[in-house]
C-alpha cells in the first residue's frame, strides 16, 4: 500500500517526536576510531499541532538547526521516533521516502547559500515540480510564475540569478521554493536572522499570509524571542540538545518557570528605558558545555541561578505538566 493512503490525517498532531536523539561521532587517528560523539540533540519530545506554528528557541549552538535538518530527513537519526500524519519516518527508504519528503520542506538561515549560483531563478523553483510532478514547459513556467507572484517576485524576473537579487528577495524565493509542492510542514531555520530589521517584518508577514493561504504548520527556529512571540502559537525552549520548557505562547512569556526561560526573557530590551533602569536581569553565568561532554543530571545546572547540588548535578529531570499545557523539565517542580 502506499504511503499516502496510509497517513492519518485525524489526529489534531501534524508532527510528533518522541525521544529523538542525533549524535555526531568523533573519529581520531589514522583508523578513525571513534572516541566520542557530540550530542546535538539528545532526547528531544515535540508535539506541532495542524495548522499551527511551534516556534523553538535557545542560544547558538543548542541544537535546534540539527533537530529541524532530523525531522525534514535531512539527517538520519541517531535514535527515537519521528511521527507524521500518523506514520513513523524515521526509517522510510526510497518511494515512501520520497512522498513524505515532498510535505515537508524547509526554509533556511542564509538564502544565497542554499541555491546554486549558476542556477536561474526559474530552474530553482520549478525543480521540486519537475522532480516531483514531472512538470515541463509552459506548464513549468506558468507554474514557477504563479507561485513567485505569491511571493511578491515579479514574474519577468524568473530568468535571472540568485546575485541578482537582494537578501530579502532571495529569502522570497527560498519561500516559493518551500511552497510550490503544496506541504503540510515547512520547517523555519531562522528565515529572518540574517535580514535588515526592516525586511524582516515583511518577511514574517509573508510567512503568515501563506500559512493563512495554504493552512501550512511550521516548526520556526530562532533565537530571537521577540520574533518567536510574533509568529508562534507554542513555544519550545531548547538548551544543549534538551528541551527545557514548553507551553503556549501567551503561558510562557507571562509566567516563564524554568530558570533559563527566566534568564532568556529577562534578556529582552524593553523599549521604555524607565522601565529599563528598574527591571532586575536575570545573568546566566559561565559558558554553554560542549556537547560533547554535556553536565550529569540537568543539563543547565552549571550555569543555573537556582541549582540544588544535591539533586541537580546527579538526576535527569523528567518533562512534568505543571500546569495544563505548560511543561518544564526541572527539579523545582518534581
């Protein structure tokens, strides 16, 4: 049977992960023996609701770019479950494979570098439809046109090159890319973090639009809060492969329980400098571990402000519903 008759589309859960985990090995020597491996994302638990956006936060270097690149099959996992439309992916090959892939895309960080600079502007859009719907022609191009107008890229531009545009352009067409199979998933790595200030919001309104449009779901990466709370309906925490909290939007920023949430917010600049001068900010001290050799216990509890030695440094913390809908993975609310 194939794939396709087999998703089920009944479930209120577009995308599940459940303890997916992908471990980079390190090799030394002349042999390449293995030594180590760098835990980039090491037990992660996500839930994305159809229709909805799940935005995922955390510092440089938490492992949110590598646990987007696992869920669109752009990296194997090294363990765990990913479930879509009903259906584990993890392990499709081949035909099966391939139909998944065509309902989930991504969108990523730096536009220009995830298109070939010898390729026009046409041939980049239109290939998902060649490869996929075996589009040619003038069935092609008036294809490749509709879907860059969507975007706001003038059709007569479609011959041109990725040099030919400016940042915000490219990143529009990087979005009719992601779009022209008609996905269910597009995966956001931080689309706007290399964007003028002023581009961006033009960019997230695009975003928005088309997700109104096409009833998309996004898994949107960033490590801008600011962003993350205008464009997301549930917000994930993410620290050094873990996922520390997760709630809906509106829960978390109002009442952040985790004390790296805590720390991250307190970072936000408040736009009246009153109010500036007088709110107490939460530092987080010291630097991020290497993945390599994560902390025992809770992963933040070198750096946390509240850290119990006795239990902190020894035992995992579980991912706990303290309040409906509102998880947080820590030893104050076990």
């Amino acid at each position: 049977m194939a794939l396709k008759n087999t998703l089920d589309q009944s479930s209120e859960y577009l995308l599940e992960a459940s303890q997916v985990k992908k471990h980079f090995p390190i090799l030394k020597g002349f042999m390449q023996k293995e030594v180590g491996a760098v835990r980039a994302v090491d037990g992660v638990n996500l839930q994305v609701k159809r229709g909805e956006t799940l935005g995922l936060v955390g510092e440089s270097g938490c492992g949110k770019s590598t646990l987007g690149r696992t869920i669109v099959g752009l990296y194997e996992p090294t363990d765990g479950q990913i479930v879509f439309n009903g259906v584990n992916i993890s392990g499709l090959k081949g035909l099966q494979r391939k139909q998944v892939q065509r309902q989930m895309q991504m969108i990523f960080q730096d536009p220009f570098a995830s298109m070939n600079p010898r390729v026009r502007i046409k041939k980049i859009v239109g290939e998902p439809l060649t490869v996929h719907e075996k589009l040619r022609g003038s069935q092609l191009t008036d294809t490749v046109a509709c879907i860059l107008e969507q975007v706001g890229i003038d059709a007569e531009c479609m011959n041109r090159f990725p040099h030919e545009f400016s940042g915000g352009q490219r990143q529009r067409i990087a979005i009719a890319r992601s779009i022209a199979l008609n996905p269910e998933l597009i995966v956001c790595d931080e689309p706007v973090s290399s964007l003028d200030v002023s581009i961006r919001s033009q960019i997230l309104n695009l975003l928005k639009q088309i997700q109104d449009q096409f009833q998309l779901t996004y898994l949107f990466i960033s490590h801008d809060l600011a962003v993350i709370r205008h464009i997301s309906d549930h917000v994930a925490v993410m620290y050094l492969g873990c996922i520390m909290e997760n709630a809906d939007r509106e829960s978390l920023y109002a009442n952040p329980l985790h004390p790296y949430t805590q720390g991250l917010l307190s970072a936000i600049p408040v736009p009246n400098p009153k109010l500036e001068r007088e709110r107490k900010r939460i530092e987080l001290r010291g630097e991020i571990p290497s993945p390599s050799n994560p902390p025992t216990g809770c992963r933040f509890n070198t750096r946390c402000p509240k850290c119990m030695p006795g239990v902190c440094g020894h035992t995992v913390p579980e991912l706990i519903e303290t309040q409906p809908g509102h998880w947080v993975a820590c030893h104050l609310f076990s």
